[in-house]
C-alpha cells in the first residue's frame, strides 16, 4: 500500500515535467526546421537563379556569335559586289547598274537586297525582295558612319536591326574602289525562322512550373525580358513588389523575405543572381517554403507522446518486474552453477579416461616390452648353466634373435605411430616404378607366406599399370602393403589363401589413381571390432599379443599413412571366412625415367686396413662397434662425443683417418654439429671423407637431416654388420675412385 502511495506521487510529480519537456523539445524542433526549410529553399532558389543565369549567359554568347558570323557573311557578299562593280566598269563605260546585273548579284550572294548610292548617300539603283527597301531604311542609310565607308576602300559598315515583327535584317556597306559610290546590301532574317532557330530566353525557361518551383523571371534594365510565367513578360520591374525589393537589397544570392502587392498577407522568400547583362530573380510563396516544418511538428509531436507512453510502460513494467526479475537472476545463477559443476565432472571423467589410457598403454608397453625381454633374460640364464652345449647354446641366439627383432619392430611401430600422430613424419616425392615396387613387395611376402603355410594369389600388375610412373614415397608405400599383408598372412590358416586384385579407377588432371584389394581366408574380425581396427593397440582377442606375436599398431599405421597420401582405405571382414582391404591411392603422373645401366664391379666388401674413426658416448655399443669391425680388418679408433671427434680429426695430418662413424646423439657435441665442424674446416680431406651416421633414430625424415648436415649415409641401430660393412666399402671405394679422378 505505501509503495503505491509513493508511486502515484512520483507519477504526480513527474507529468508537469513531461510537459515543459515537451513544449522545450516542440520549440527546439520548430526552430529547427523553419531554419532548415529556408536554408534548403535558399539552396534551391540559388541553384536555379544560378543555372538560369549560366544559361543565359551561354544564350547571349551563342546568339552573339550567330549575329557575328551573319554580319561577317553580308560584309563579305558587300565586297564581293563591289569587285564585281570595279570588273564590270574596267570593261564598258556604259552604265552597269541595271536591274538585270543587279538582280544577278543579289542572287549569286543570297542577298535580300542590294542598294547602290553616290557618294553623298544618293539612291542610284536598288532591288529587294521583301517590303523594305531604301525608303525604309533611310535612317540607317543615312547614317554618317555607313557614308564615311566612301571615303576609305578599306573600311566596312555592319549592323543588325531588330523589327518589330521579331525579324531582324542584317545590313552592311562599303566604299567602292573609285570612291565614286557605296554599295549596301542587306539580308533579311523572317520572324518565323528567328522563332523557330534562334536561342531564346524563354527556351530556358520551359519545363519550369511557377508553382512548383516558384516565379523566375529574367530582367534587362527595368523589363521583363522571360519569365515562367507569361503575364509578367514585358512587364516593368517596378510593378512587382517581390521584385523590387529583391532589388533593393543589392546581394546576389541572399534570400529576401518580401510582401506581395497582390493581397495582405501574402509573403515570399526569394533571391536575385546577377549576370552580365541580365538580373535572375526567383522566389516563391513561404506556404511552398514551409510545407515540412508543420509535418516535422506533427511527427515531432506523435513521437514525443510514443515516447512518454513507452517510457511510462518501461517504467510501470520495471516496477512490476523487479521481483520476477530478481528470481529469475537467481534460477539462472542456480543452472549456471549447475552447468559449472556438470562441467567440472565431465572434466574430471575426461581425465580418469586419460589416465585410464594411459595406464592401459603403460600396461600394454609393459607387457609387450617384457615379453621379448623376459626370453631373452632367460634364455641367456640358460645358457650360462649349459655353457658345453653348444647345440643348445645356438638354437638359443636364435631364439635371442627373433625375440630382440620381436622387440625392435615393436620399438619402431611405436616410434612411427608417435610421429604420424604429431604430424612429424614427412612423404617424399620420388618417381616410383610401381611394377618394379609390386615385384620387390610380393619378392618379400612370398617368403613370410611360404614360412606361415599361406598361399599368395595375385594378378599380373604389369599388364595393368596404365601409367607405372608416378610420384610418391616408395618407403611408405612399402610399408603400407607390407603391414596390410602382414595382418593378412598372420591371422590366417594353414593353407589358407591371400588374394589381390588390382585395377585403374582413373585419370584427371594429371592424377591417376589406383585401386588395390586384398582379400585373405583367415579368422575375420567381428563388425563391432572393425569399428576400431584403426585405432592403435587395440586387437580384438585379448590373447591376440601372446598367440599373433602383434602389437596392434599395424593397421593404425596404415591408416595414417592413406591420408597422408589422400587415399582411403576400407575394411570387410566376417568371423571364420575372412577380410578384404580396399585401398585407393591418387599419384600424380610422371614421365618415364630411362634407367642407366651401370657396370658394378663385383666386390668382396673387404674392409680391411680402412683406418675409420667411430665417435659413440655409450661405451658398450662402442666396444661392441669397436670389436665387430676390428674383426672384418679394420683400424678403429673410438672417441665418446662429438668435441673429442672434431678435435680428434683436427690433430690428424690430412688422409689420417679413411672414414668416420658418427653417433647422433651424444654429449657436448651432437653428431650433426661435429659433421657441419668438419666439413667447414679448410683442409682437402674435410670435404672428401665419408661420414656415416649411426643412430637409433630409424626415420626417413632423421636420414634426411643427416644427409643436409653433410654426412654420407645413414645406419640405424641396432647395427646390421654386413650392412655396415657394405656401406663402408662403398663409400671407401668411391672416394677412391674421386682420388684418381674417376666418376663413382
């Protein structure tokens, strides 16, 4: 009750201000547009004042220039009867001014008329054409200066004489040769063409309402000369009023307002622009001037009173409302907090999943890493309780040797998947054979198919290749199909069967693109495991591990690979029957690269007597290089880092040291900064010897970099001995052959 009470006083208080407001806002507005109106009226006004003035002007210039030409015309058809006066009397001394050769000339010159004169301004002769003649024209003819023409031969006498008929006659004189006369000779110009050819003022004006853009009218002296009004035409300046005191203000262009004579009451707002020879006055009623400021007033109004009512609805609402205003901040603060909490939870189960991942790859890791390790550990045991059997003793090194490749292989499809999913892993773009690829793939999976008891179906690829050369990275695809084959010989049976068939799905701006399928009869996959096939560690027996001898990163490594060569792969599978790979891959085509046959001499890979230079920081894989090497006839000297192998190969005289064997990652000095070391020392030998780097970084992005710092080669470790040594030969062999000056 008492904020009722209190809100029909303000309410009260309120109105009275709203009025003053209002009456305030009105007065404001109403001075603003009454301003406004005569400003644009002003504009308007002086914009046509303006442009009628420039017309009038051009009008004055053009008639001037027409009247001009038209003297000059009648002037020259004067002298020209004059010459022919002069001829006609240098061949007879009879009288020449006959009607006949008169008429003649007046003809030949399109003339009106042609009057000849003695030279005290006598008529001797004329002809003419229209209803004037000399009789009419005495007052020009007896002109004094059209009867000095006589006295100087040069001199000529031009004039337009306006009619009261609008024509006009366009008269000209001149002496004649002798002085014994004046010829003058006239053209006269009818009112109808001057009406219909002539520029006038009132051509200007046409097209202009004088009641809706007001009253203009065009003075010379006091007289109306054109208005768009024709009543006033003719009309003396001093009967308008408006007018007059338009005039009487002297300014050009500043609007007047001025009283009509016409009736009390009557007012007009006009202006004046003067020109050169002519006064342009506009104005018009102040009714047509004002007609926006009273619907400005009235818009005015509406809008003030929508505005009080809205602002009094606002303000009624926002009392009715604070309440439920209040609540509502309170719902909302309450799901706010809510959603915050939903969030935290959600947050919190995302990091248990990731934990719980985590621990399941640490498991796996652990399981799978433990397992190689566990028979290579006890198979080692064995062998040091059975140390005389040597039977034994070999078939367990084999045994070692399959379970630490076990073990590498497994390392590797870690490592790789690592990079493929960081984005690390980078494809090359060399020109791939594919014929020559399928050969050396199947080359390699016969075997493994042969030792599984599998047998391999394939078709002819060669025949089938439309375009064998292309661009890609040989290496990867490679280990696609290698690992696609893989799977399918590993989870097959005992004579069972693997099939690929291969065809062209098509070519479009230089891009071909192939498909391959591979089908096996092996165990087959469940549909709810072929939903996750491509996800790395996940297989779908969970003894798959210790029966498979599989880590589960094959397919996902697969499946990185095809998108990075925007491929797809798909899989169908059925329990008990089998799965089928359809892989599709676009290449880009290349020309055909015409293989050089080189001629190789067959060597023995003896590296016997090379002086090499191994630098590795761990001591046992460098005691293991050490004696490997020293054993195929080598001379090793053996350093732990890259400073101690700069410095090393800096203390030796040139041709010391045959060759290097540099470890990546080591103290002090990396591998790679040892290289880029030597090769920028000024000795013959820095640039020639070869440096090989032995790392356990597998990669082919990791070679790359070894081959940009300046090294020769690439070996991953573990070391395979009659690789290294193959590579060693080689590169000794080639620099060999630079010493003497023969091309490798």
């Amino acid at each position: 009750m008492e904020n009722n009470t209190i809100t029909r006083k303000k309410r009260k208080r309120i109105w009275p201000i709203e009025i003053i407001a209002g009456l305030f806002i009105m007065m404001i507005v109403f001075f603003i547009a009454v301003n406004v109106d005569i400003k644009t009226t002003q504009e308007t006004l002086s914009d046509t004042a303006h442009y009628i003035n420039e017309q009038c002007n051009s009008f004055t210039r053009l008639n001037l220039a027409s009247e001009t030409k038209s003297l000059l015309r009648v002037i020259e058809s004067a002298q020209q009867i004059k010459h022919n006066i002069t001829y006609e009397r240098s061949l007879s001394d009879k009288d020449i001014f006959t009607e006949e050769f008169i008429k003649k000339n007046m003809q030949e010159c399109y003339l009106t008329a042609v009057i000849i004169m003695d030279s005290k301004g006598n008529l001797i002769a004329q002809e003419y054409t229209d209803e004037y003649g000399a009789d009419e024209l005495n007052e020009y003819l007896d002109s004094t200066s059209l009867i000095d023409v006589v006295d100087n031969t040069e001199k000529t006498y031009a004039i337009r004489i306006d009619c009261e008929d609008g024509s006009y006659v366009d008269l000209a004189a001149c002496g004649m040769a002798d002085s014994s006369g004046i010829v003058v000779v006239y053209y006269h110009t009818p009112a109808e063409y001057v009406n219909n050819y002539n520029l006038s003022f009132t051509h200007i004006l046409s097209g202009y309402d004088d009641r809706e853009d007001g009253k203009i009218v065009v003075t010379k002296g006091n007289q109306i000369i054109a208005s768009n009004d024709d009543s006033m035409v003719g009309e003396d300046i001093d009967k308008y009023n408006v007018i007059k005191k338009i005039k009487e203000t002297g300014a050009s262009g500043k609007i007047v307002h001025a009283d009509s004579n016409r009736r009390w009451g009557s007012h007009n707002y006009g202006l004046m622009e003067r020109g050169r020879d002519y006064y342009v006055y506009v104005y018009m009623p102040e009714r047509n001037v004002f007609k926006t400021t009273p619907r400005n007033m009235q818009y005015t109004f509406v809008a003030y009173m929508f505005a009080v009512l809205v602002l009094n609805m606002m303000r009624w609402k926002t009392v009715q409302g604070y309440e439920r205003e209040q609540y509502e901040m309170q719902q909302q603060y309450a799901k706010t907090l809510q959603e915050k909490n939903e969030q935290l939870q959600e947050a919190v189960r995302r990091e248990e999943k990731a934990n719980a991942a985590k621990t399941d790859f640490l498991s796996r890791m652990t399981h799978d890493i433990r397992t190689p390790l566990n028979g290579i550990i006890g198979l080692l045991r064995i062998d040091e309780s059975h140390k005389e059997d040597t039977d034994m003793i070999n078939t367990n090194r084999k045994k070692m040797s399959i379970a630490a490749n076990h073990l590498l292989s497994l390392i590797n499809d870690i490592l790789q998947m690592s990079k493929l999913e960081d984005g690390q892993i980078e494809l090359s773009r060399e020109i791939v054979d594919l014929n020559k690829l399928a050969k050396d793939i199947i080359t390699i999976v016969e075997q493994r198919a042969s030792d599984s008891g599998v047998n391999l179906k394939y078709d002819k690829v060669a025949g089938k290749v439309m375009y064998p050369y292309v661009y890609g990275s040989p290496l990867h695809l490679r280990q696609l199909f290698l690992n696609i084959y893989a799977n399918c010989i590993k989870y097959n049976k005992a004579g069972g069967m693997v099939s690929t068939y291969f065809k062209c799905i098509g070519t479009q701006d230089g891009i071909v693109t192939y498909e391959w399928t591979v089908t096996d009869t092996g165990i087959g996959m469940s549909e709810e495991f072929l939903e996750h096939i491509f996800e790395p560690f996940v297989q779908e027996k969970t003894d798959a591990r210790s029966v498979y001898q599989g880590t589960g990163l094959g397919m996902a490594i697969v499946k990185s690979l095809v998108d990075k060569m925007n491929g797809t792969i798909s899989v169908t599978s059925k329990e008990g029957e089998g799965s089928t790979f359809v892989i599709r891959i676009p290449f880009e085509i290349a020309s055909k690269v015409e293989e050089t046959k080189v001629d190789k001499e067959k060597s023995s890979n003896d590296i016997s007597g090379i002086k090499i230079l191994l630098a590795e920081d761990n001591e046992l894989n460098a005691e293991i290089a050490q004696t490997l090497l020293v054993d195929e006839g080598a001379n090793v000297t053996v350093v732990s880092d890259g400073e101690q192998a700069v410095r090393e190969f800096t203390r030796c005289a040139p041709h010391t040291y045959d060759l290097i064997l540099m470890d990546i990652m080591m103290p002090k000095l990396d591998g790679i900064a040892a290289t880029k070391a030597i090769r920028d020392m000024e000795r013959p030998d820095a640039v020639e010897i070869p440096i090989i780097a032995m790392t356990a970084n597998a990669f082919e992005e990791d070679a790359r970099k070894c081959v940009e710092a300046g090294m020769n080669a690439h070996l991953s470790k573990p070391l395979q001995m009659d690789v290294v040594v193959g590579t060693i030969a080689q590169y000794y062999k080639k620099m060999i052959m630079q010493d003497k000056g023969v091309s490798a």
